[in-house]
C-alpha cells in the first residue's frame, strides 16, 4: 500500500505536520523544505560551489522568517508548494516528503 497524506497543518512551531495514511505523523521545519527543494534551479545550485567574487544580495523576502504560503497537491503523488521567499517551483513528492523531517507519532 502506497502510504498517502490524510491532513496537512502547521503547528504553533510553525512547522509543516503530515498525517500519514497508516497513522504515522512527520514533522518539518519550512526552512529544510525549502533547502531541500528539488526543482532544477536548487538542485544546480546545491551542486555548485558558491561563488566568492561577488557579495551576495538578500531580499526583503528572504531576510523574514519563512512561511509557506501555499501547499497544493500535483496529482495524486506530489505537492507544490510556495514559501514567503517567492519560491515556488519545487514538485515535493510523497517519496522525498517521507524521507524528509522527523517522525512524532
């Protein structure tokens, strides 16, 4: 049976809560999310070694906490979702969200 999410929701932590269909509960920080972000353009820049020739530039975006602001389900085997950095191209799927966070029940 392919494990399923039955409720979603944020805690007074403020982090990401999955409810899991055989009654399993994961937690996840918005932060390791978002470091984790399997679209082309994280996973290209995890590979690459940070440049020292220029100062980096932050946001306002990315200099306040991060939320995520919106989680929708990519059919029936994934979830996209948008942090408060602006970043929303990531396609979460149920495989890489089990790997992720910790289990709490």
């Amino acid at each position: 049976m392919d494990l399923q999410p039955t409720k979603l929701s944020v805690t007074e932590e403020q982090k990401l809560e999955i409810e899991w269909s055989d009654g399993s509960i994961r937690q996840y920080g918005f932060d390791e999310l978002r470091e984790s972000c399997p679209c082309a353009s994280c996973l290209e820049r995890r590979q690459k070694p940070e440049s020292t020739s220029l100062l980096p530039i932050l946001s306002a975006e990315e200099i306040s906490p991060l939320r995520i602001e919106q989680m929708n389900p990519v059919g029936n085997y994934a979830y996209n979702i948008r942090f408060s950095d602006g970043h929303d191209t990531g396609i979460y799927q149920l495989t890489l969200l089990l790997q992720l966070g910790r289990v709490v029940a």
